[in-house]
C-alpha cells in the first residue's frame, strides 16, 4: 500500500467511523447536485416545455423558406444542418359555396402541406383524420362555428383566382387601408391578399377575381381546430390539403427543423441559406421558438435567459459552497485528531489536503446519481405542482386549444457536463479552505486537539464584571458563548447570513427580472383600476350613430351606476418634453448601429422638428380633479370645468421594442423616465393638429393644471406608457376635437344593478352583435375580463415569474438546511458542556433562556453582515441589469426584506428551540462521562 | 449531626440479559463536617454512587436524605436548585465551562442561583486557589492543575452541604495531584465542609476520616480511619 493508499485507508475507516458527520457532508452535495441538476435539467425541461407553449402560436418549425423550386428544395433537404423538412404550397382562393357567412366570408383559402409540415404547423383535428393525398382536404372549424353546412364527406371543387380592388373615383389621391398595408390610387387597381376583407362593390371600389386556371376538388375528410394563420376578420376560412409529387414549375414554401446544435446563429445560418438558393429567396424565423432554443434574435428575451441562468447558477454555487464548507468547518476539531495522528507518523500537509478532497470526492461519486435523480424527482414534481397554473395560462394564450402539454424532462449531455463540472468546481471550492486551514496544523496541536493560534495563549478575557455583578447568569453565558467560541458560532452568523443573502438576492432578482419582463412584454394601454363596474362599452366616438345609440341604451332604468373615459391622441410641440425624456430618446436612438450624430440631427429636424405624438385620457370633471387633487396641481384650474385643462403623467418607459429608429439594433435597452414634460403646473401645452401641410396646421394651447405620476393616479389608474400620456377634461378634449376632428375611441363602464332578470344586459349584447352589419359598431364585454388578453410574451412571463418563485423557494430550503445543520451541529459539540450547566445546577428554563439570548445575539450578527453584502450584491446586480437591459427602475424590495428577516429569525429561534430541547433530554452523566483530550 | 443518609441504593443499568447492577443495597450516613473516601476497583459502582449523591443520577430503587432533604423525589427543576446549593461536585476532567474566564466559572453556581456576586469571597478563594493572575483566562489557557483548582473554587463558592470529588487528581501529576488533595483537605478541615472523596489513590484514601470499599456494587466494608497520614 503507497503513502497515497494509506491516507485514502484512513480517511476512508474515520469516514465510516463518523458516521454521522459524513452522512450530513454527503446530504450537503446531494443537495448540491440536486439543485445544479434542477438549474440545468430543470432549465431545459422548461424551455423545452416553453419552446412547446411557443409551438402553440406558429407551430414548431424553426424556419419557413418561401418560393422554391423543387430543385433547391431539395438542397435545402439535404443539408446536414436540417433536421426535419416539410413542403407547403399556398393554392390560393377558391369559392367557399357551404359558408354560413356568405357576405363576410365567403372563400376558403387553400394550401398544401406535406405530411411533416401538418406536424410542425400543430394542426389539431377537431374530427375526421388528416388530408393523405392532394385531393382530400380539412377545413377551419371556425366555418362550423359561423353556421357552416360542411361536413366529413362533402366534396368541395372550384377554380382558384387572386383578388384586385379597383377604385371608382378620380382624380389625383388615393385610399389607404393600413391594416392590409395597400394603398389604392384613384382610379387604379391593386392586388389584396387573402386576408382582405371582401368589399365586392361600394361608391369607392369594385372588387376583382383573376382566374389563375388551376381548379381543385377535394374530399372534406376532416375539420381542424382554426390554425393561427387564420385572420378572423378576413374574407376567407382556411383549408389545408395534402401534397403530391410537384411539377419542376412549382413554388413551394418549405417549413424547417434545424438541429440547432449545428447552428450557432440562425441568422447568419439564414444568410448562408439565401446565399445558396439565391438572393430573393425569403426566410422566415419562428422567433419564439428559437427564443426558447436560445438561437432567437429577440436579443431581450435571450439576454435575461443567459441573465438568469447565470444568476441562479451561482446562488447555487454560493448556497452549496456555504452548506459544505459549514459541514467541513464543523467537523474541523474532530477531522484535525486523525490528520494530527497521520501527521504524527509522517503524512505531510499535501498528503492531509488529499484527505479532504479524497473525502469530498468519495462523497461527490455516489452523491451524483442520487442528486441528479433527486433533482429529476424535484423537476417533476415542481413541474406537476406549477402545471395547472401554466395550463390556465397557455388557456387563456390559445382559447379552445388542447392545453395539455405534456412536460418530458430533458437530461442531455451537456446538460449532464454542466451539472457533473459545476459539481466538482463547487466541491473543490467548498473543500479548499478547511483543506488548507487542515494542513497547516501541526501534529502536537491535532493530536491534542489544541488547534489555536499560540498568541491566543497570552489572550485575557476580561470578566463582564456588570453581568457578573448584576447576577445574570444566562446573559453572561450567551456573551461570553457567542464571542469567545468563535469556531462554533461562525458557522451559525454565516449560515443566518448566507441565508439572508440569497433569499434576499434571490427574490431581488427574481423580481428584477419579473419587472424587466413585465415592461419587456407590456402593452402599451390603460385601464381604470376601481373594480366599481359590471360592463364596458367601446365605440369611436366620431360615429354619431353609434354615439347615439349607446347614449339611448344607457338611459334605460337598469344601469345604476356609469362613467365615460375617452381616450385619443394629439401632437405636441417638441418643447413640452423635458430633457429627461429627449435623453432618453436620444439614447433609444443611438441603440441602433447606423445611426449617427448627422442622422439624429436629421430625424430632430424631420421627425421631431415640430411636434411629438402623445396619447390623451379624456375624464370626466369630478375624476379631473380628484386626479389633480393627489398630484401637484393648482386646484383653481383643475376644478374649473370651463377651463381646458391637463394634466401631465410624468412616467414613460422607452424601449427599442417600441422605438424602431434605424435597421441594426445593437441590443435590447429600456429607459423610465419620471419627468417627461418641461410644461409645467400653470405652464401650457402647445398642441397642433398634425397636418403635414403648413395651410392646415392648428396651432392651439391647453392650460397645464398640474403634474401626475403612477403613484398619485395609482388609485384610479394604471398605465403602461411607451409614449407619453396626459390627462384632460372634457372642456380641453372639447377644444382638441374641435381642431383635429374627432378621433376618440370611448369606453363606457357601467352597473346595471337594477336588470335582475338580465334582459337589459341580453339586449344590448344583441345589439352589440347587430353593430357590426348596422355599421353601428361597438363592443361590449364583462369589466372583470377586461384584462384577461394576453399574449404570448406575456404567458410565457408569467410562467417565468412562477419558475423564479419556485426557485427562491428551492434556495430557501437549502438556506433552512445550513441553518439548521449549524444550529444543530454547535448544540451537538456543545451537549458536554449543557450537561455541566445542569450538573452545576442551571435548570431548563435558565437553559432556554440563555439559548434564546444567544440565537438573538448570532442572528444580530449574521442580519448585519447580510445587509452589509446584500447592499453591495444588490447595488452590483442593480448596475449589471439596468447596463444591460436599460434605466428602469427596480426599487429593493424593503419590506419583503423585513419579511425575509423575520422569517429567518423565527426559523432560527424554532430550530434552536428544537435542537436544545433533544440536547436537554439525553443524559448528564452520559454527557459528562464523555471524556475529551 | 447526620448530613447524609443512603438506604438501600440499587442502580441498575440495561435490561433482560444484558441488565448489570451498579449498585446493590448500599447504606450509610455520613456526619456534618467529616471527610469520607470511596475506593473500589473499576467498575465497583464508585462514580455511579458520587452522580447519585450528586443529584445528576437517580437510583433505581432507594433513597438518599441530604440534610434532610429526599433527593430522589424531588423534580428536575428542584434538584437543580438543590445542585447548586446543596453540592459542590468535582470531576476528574474537571468540566468547567470554556467560553467562561477563571472568575466567572467560579461565580457560575451561584449566579445560577439568583443571588448577587459576593466579590469578596470570590477574590478570596482565588487568592487561595493561587490563581490570581490566571483570573482572565480562559480553562483552555490553563494547565490541568489550574484547572481543577478552578473546579474545585466553583464547588466551595457557595458553601455547598456535601463537596463530592469524582477522582480529583486521576488526571494529574503527583506534585499536582498532591496540592489539589491538600486543597480539598484543607477546605474539610478549616472550613469544616462534608467532603467525599472517590480516588484510586490509597495513601489520598488513607487521609479520610472514613473509607468506604466498594467491591461489584455492594459496600463491603466502612472502616474509620485511626491514624492519619
């Protein structure tokens, strides 16, 4: 047997000696494992299972290529980077004679997908089976659902046109229809897409069908949930048929799976492609889905993935490093005896080092099957118990789809490397310092279990003559217990801090990143915050039919209780906005590479040279002042209803998502601003009506009654502003109208408490669906549902926000183990000396009291030391994420931090109540009997 | 006058086969002031009876009357008081209190108690103890001598009935062990305090004005000493 063997011999029989001591060590890494395990398994699981909730919107496909010829089709197949490849042709229009809403929807819009291209698409059947040849056909269920007589079997047949419009009038100019991005000259003709909404004939255009001579007849052979290509609002419903060989003149779309191992950048990737195939060609990307894949170009999304992972890895890190080296450090006394003995008979400082480690490492082995196992078990479950939260949200993403998406852990390789290197790099770093404290103690003071520094020989310890004196016992005992045994104590302070610090840090990231993704994928829009409302009512106001209508509806004795808030926008001078809010564009601008000092002189000039377009809040007088009254504003003009009056909501947030300034966006930036206006209470607010033409422009002033803020309209109302808002009563939304037409959309809430048998709310619902064919259009809904929208960014927030929760509570459970691993340890070195306080005549209580007023001291200390290094992380943090990702505020979150305190206090008290309880039931004389050196 | 009386002790330890009898049927009174020494072989039941006289041990059948008093049916928190009052207990490792300095290991029993430090007493007993200059130490910084001059000042600090010394000097050198004995003796003889003494050590034994010969749990002999060494 070499020296090595002998150390390892050794370590190995003090191991299975100390049992106790080795079995938390080894719970200390398994739990590291775990958590490492959850951080990178669970971290795939989970973008695994967001890439499938992404799927929901677009389908699974990573790329789809446009118009290819099935030539260079076929080289796109046989590249080693794609893994999956399905075909899909868009046919065109056919008549749709089954319709149930002939007038609005009158075509089917046909395309062809091969059997893969059905799979990455997430085609779901609602009954039949899938088209298995070009002339078998499933058609959108939302042709059902508008009264349909279609059914499994029908035989549908026509020949496929392209639409045109063509406009009746004359002259120079031309009708613009924005959402459909056309723009129809005066006596011209246009190609529309599909999605275009069917005006056959009206006094301003005709529409057109150019037969393309291509007919098809397909067999209905099933119905298919409305796939999310299908516009609600366009003339046709969707059909999707099968695929059979293509003719060389064919175009083709091709749908693709990458095995994005081979890819590095989708996007230099979709270069290559182009390169290859031919400059025109177009690629589309599934940006959600590589976002999830971590390939996306949403540089915003990707950046705070990367942010949190990193983040959680070295809490991780941190948590375990602490657990470990708490372990370790308190089994120093004991560990030094048998390294003192191996060091007596010639085993060197290196040779005792390889103890530790040896120790470490054979703990680590079977740690690593177990934790990787345990942290799977944890994956699952956490994934089982979150579940029925993110089916409600993916439920509320895709109404009537199937929300049950299965949830398969995923385990790689290299997710096994990173859990398998962290490990060990964790262990190595947890083991480093006891190894080295280890070594350096000679063989005399291991063996004689004296392992102080000499000079402390010499120390004096002053007696607490005041303690002493005044007859407290139990304090003297804490004192002096919590300073002069440093040994024992430093593991309980680091472990009450460690605690603090991670939970602290973790749920000031976890919120960061909560509020950085709430104001990545808000909205911009208001909504009025008292929950006084049964219904709301919308309409543009600018129709006075409607106007009307809804005024008369709203007579009726049902409703109770009402209130109007209008919402429209105006152009401001450029001047009205504070420098705080021009930096800030500024900085948005130079976000984006091109851009140069020349240009941003230039877009001044151009762009912002007059005016600035801002968004207005209509209120009524009574809610005008109340606003006025709790922001800073002189009361004599907000109350004065003749007055036109505003107010200016001084927050905006400005990201590149919404400012799109140039072509080269360098990197996601978000920027709050809290002073957006220089037009100040009693100033003015110079508002024009935006006309390009000099001969049109309305120059026009509003009255500045006062400022508001979130927090002072926080009652009332709550707004995500991505441009800047006012607030103004209706003699100024008067004025503005008045000058720039009226262009306000309107939303009426209301009660109506006396409709007890619900006529009144039937009838207008009716009216509401009527609106639509009257041209009276409105829209009604539940007020409590009126924030239920969301989209996809915002699921998928949400589900982080759950996940980041989760995770706090993971490194809490960790925090609770160290602490009571400390806690635990320190009364179990200490049962000799508790059984000597009792021998000398210390009763219980007198026992409790002194553990008490020790756990007190030690948690001081620790909660100091906490706020010493949170402030420090958190400052740290606070830079990296707002350097990172832009100005935003992510204020700390002061009271949780009580909350955190105060949870780690009760902790720590119950945990050394229970461990001197089982300390105060073994034996004295045991205890006392247990002879030490 | 009687400060101790034992009847009948048996303590038995384990149970069915294993069940070993530490102590069977001891009996024996002890005067105020005397100094009694217990000697035996290992495994005699000697320590056994010194934590049962001591309070930090209960027989399994008997009774044990200090000054008085029946130890044995009093509750945990009453015999704790009794400890610190009643007796002065002095172990062989000397178990003294780490994190506390000379002075307030001394002071700790009686702190213990409720009562205000008697400063004057404590400087005296340090003074006599020799460890003047030692008093803001810790037990760690001191030699095992020191240390049990330290535990046997706890043990007289506050005047206990009964001072019981677990093998005081079994750890020690002889010159050492020698000035902890006469220690002991002086405190029985100047300050007339009960001591009863466990030792291995026959000439220490020989000092008592009493010994007791424990042998397998029983009390096989209870000679007076006639002529002191």
């Amino acid at each position: 047997m070499n020296s090595k063997n002998i150390i390892f011999h050794v370590t190995k029989k003090y191991m299975k000696l100390n049992r106790r001591r080795t079995a938390i060590t080894f719970i200390g890494i398994v739990f590291m494992v775990m958590l490492m395990t959850c951080v990178f398994a669970g971290k795939a699981t989970v973008m695994k299972y967001l890439q499938k909730v992404a799927a929901l919107d677009k389908g699974s496909w990573h790329m789809i290529v446009y118009d290819l010829t099935p030539e260079q089709a076929e080289n796109v197949r046989s590249l080693d980077e794609v893994e999956t490849a399905g075909l899909s042709e868009q046919l065109g229009v056919i008549e749709f004679p089954q319709s149930g809403d002939k007038e609005y929807k009158p075509f089917l819009n046909v395309k062809a997908y091969s059997p893969e291209s059905f799979q990455m698409t997430n085609i779901t059947l609602k009954e039949g089976r899938l088209p298995e040849n070009a002339n078998e056909i499933i058609i959108s269920d939302s042709a059902i659902a508008d009264g349909s007589s279609v059914k499994l079997g029908d035989t549908i047949s026509g020949e496929y046109f392209t639409r045109s419009i063509t406009s009746k009038k004359s002259g120079d100019g031309f009708t613009s229809f924005p959402f459909f991005n056309v723009e129809l000259p005066y006596g011209g003709t246009v190609e529309v897409s599909n999605d275009f909404l069917p005006y056959f004939e009206n006094e301003d255009y005709t529409e057109n069908r150019i037969m393309s001579g291509r007919t098809g007849e397909y067999t209905v052979v099933g119905i298919m949930n409305a796939p999310g290509f299908e516009k609600t609002s366009g003339a046709c419903y969707s059909a999707l048929c099968g695929m059979d060989e293509l003719a060389a003149s064919d175009k083709v779309n091709m749908m693709l799976t990458f095995d994005l191992d081979k890819i590095d950048f989708i996007y230099e990737f979709r270069e290559d492609l182009k390169r290859m195939i031919g400059g025109d060609v177009i690629g589309e990307t599934n940006e959600l889905v590589l976002t999830f894949a971590e390939k996306g170009s949403d540089s915003s999304i990707n950046g705070l993935t990367i942010f949190v992972e990193i983040f959680f890895t070295v809490l991780i890190m941190a948590a375990s490093v602490v657990l470990i080296y708490n372990v370790f450090n308190m089994s120093f006394a004991e560990r030094t005896k048998y390294l003192g003995m191996l060091s007596s008979v010639g085993a060197t400082g290196r040779q005792k080092r390889q103890s530790i480690y040896y120790e470490c490492f054979a703990l680590l082995i079977p740690a690593l099957p177990v934790g990787i196992l345990a942290g799977l078990g944890v994956i699952t479950g956490g994934m089982k118990l979150i579940k029925p939260n993110l089916d409600k949200l993916i439920g509320v993403l895709k109404y009537g789809v199937k929300t049950d998406i299965p949830v398969s852990l995923k385990l790689g390789l290299t997710e096994l490397c990173l859990i398998i290197g962290m490990c060990v790099v964790t262990v190595m770093i947890s083991a480093l310092i006891p190894a080295i404290k280890i070594s350096k103690i000679g063989p005399v003071e291991s063996i004689r279990g004296n392992t102080e520094k000499s000079k402390k020989k010499k120390k004096r310890y002053a007696t607490r003559k005041s303690l002493l004196e005044k007859g407290k016992p139990e304090m003297l005992l804490a004192v002096n217990g919590t300073t002069r045994s440093k040994h024992l104590t430093r593991s309980i302070v680091r472990s009450v801090a460690a605690f603090a610090v991670l939970v602290m840090v973790t749920l000031y990231g976890a919120k960061s990143v909560i509020a950085l993704l709430d104001i990545m994928t808000g909205e911009s829009g208001w909504d009025y915050v008292p929950e006084d409302y049964s219904y709301y009512l919308a309409y543009n106001k600018d129709d006075e039919q409607t106007e009307k209508l809804i005024n008369d509806v709203l007579e009726n004795s049902a409703v109770t209780k009402k209130k109007e808030i209008d919402y429209t926008s105006v152009r401001i001078s450029a001047d009205s906005l504070s420098g705080e809010f021009m930096d800030a564009y500024k900085e948005m601008f130079f976000r984006y590479a091109d851009n140069t000092e020349a240009d941003w002189e230039e877009h001044i000039e151009r762009e912002l040279g007059r005016t600035f377009g801002i968004n207005v809040i209509a209120v009524d007088d009574e809610e005008f002042a109340y606003l006025a009254k709790n922001g800073d504003a002189d009361m004599s003009i907000a109350e004065n209803p003749d007055e036109p009056s505003v107010l200016v909501y001084e927050n905006t947030t400005l990201s590149t998502d919404y400012y799109g300034l140039g072509n080269d966006l360098i990197g996601y930036r978000c920027i709050e601003v809290n002073n957006s206006f220089s037009s100040q209470k009693g100033g003015e607010l110079l508002v024009d009506n935006g006309s390009l033409k000099p001969e049109y422009l309305v120059n026009f002033s509003i009255k500045v009654a006062g400022t508001v803020n979130k927090d002072t309209i926080a009652e009332r109302f709550k707004i995500f502003a991505d441009t800047p808002y006012i607030f103004v009563n209706r003699s100024a939304l008067k004025l503005i109208n008045e000058n720039n037409g009226d262009h306000t959309l309107a939303t009426v809430l209301f009660r109506a408490d006396n409709d007890a048998n619900g006529a009144f709310i039937k009838q207008l619902s009716d009216l509401c669906e009527q609106s639509v064919n009257t041209g009276s259009e409105f829209v009604m809904g539940d007020y409590a549902d009126r924030n239920q929208g969301m989209n996809i960014k915002q699921v998928i927030a949400a589900i982080i926000k759950i996940l980041a929760y989760c995770f706090t509570a993971l490194i809490s459970a960790v925090c609770l183990l160290n602490l009571y691993n400390s806690i635990r340890g320190r009364a179990a070195e200490r049962t000799r000396e508790t059984a000597v306080l009792r021998s000398v005549g210390m009763t219980d209580k007198q026992l409790t009291k002194m553990r008490d007023l020790e756990n007190l001291m030690l948690l001081g200390r620790g909660l100091c030391a906490a706020a010493v290094i949170c402030a420090g992380l958190i400052f740290v943090m606070y830079r990296a994420m707002t350097g990172y990702f832009g100005r935003v505020e992510l204020p700390v979150p002061w009271v949780l931090s009580i909350g955190i305190a105060a949870a780690i206090c009760a902790a720590s008290s119950i945990i050394t109540r229970i461990c001197g309880s089982s300390a105060d039931k073994s034996d004295i004389i045991e205890k006392i009997r247990r002879e030490t050196v | 006058m009687e400060i101790l009386r034992v009847e009948n002790i048996v303590k038995e330890y384990g149970d069915g086969e294993t069940k070993v009898r530490a102590l069977d049927g001891v009996s024996f009174s002890v005067e105020k002031g005397e100094f009694v020494s217990v000697i035996g072989p290992s495994g005699s039941g000697k320590s056994t009876l010194l934590h049962i006289l001591g309070g930090v041990d209960k027989p399994t059948s008997g009774k044990v009357f200090i000054d008085g008093t029946d130890i044995c049916s009093l509750g945990e928190d009453k015999l704790a008081v009794f400890r610190r009052r009643q007796i002065g207990l002095v172990y062989q490792f000397y178990n003294l209190i780490p994190v506390l300095n000379i002075d307030e290991n001394i002071a700790l029993p009686h702190l213990l108690d409720g009562r205000k430090l008697d400063r004057e007493r404590l400087d005296s007993i340090v003074e006599h103890l020799g460890l003047n200059d030692r008093r803001e130490n810790l037990p760690s910084q001191l030699s095992g001598g020191q240390q049990q001059r330290v535990s046997i000042g706890r043990a007289l600090y506050s005047r206990p009935a009964i001072l019981l010394a677990d093998e005081p000097t079994g750890n020690l050198d002889r010159k050492t062990g020698d000035e902890i004995a006469a220690l002991l003796k002086e405190s029985n003889r100047v300050q007339k305090q009960t001591l009863i003494l466990i030792t291995h050590d026959e000439r220490l034994a020989m000092q008592a004005d009493r010994v007791f010969f424990l042998e397998d749990g029983r009390l096989i002999r209870n000679e007076t000493v006639r002529a002191k060494l």
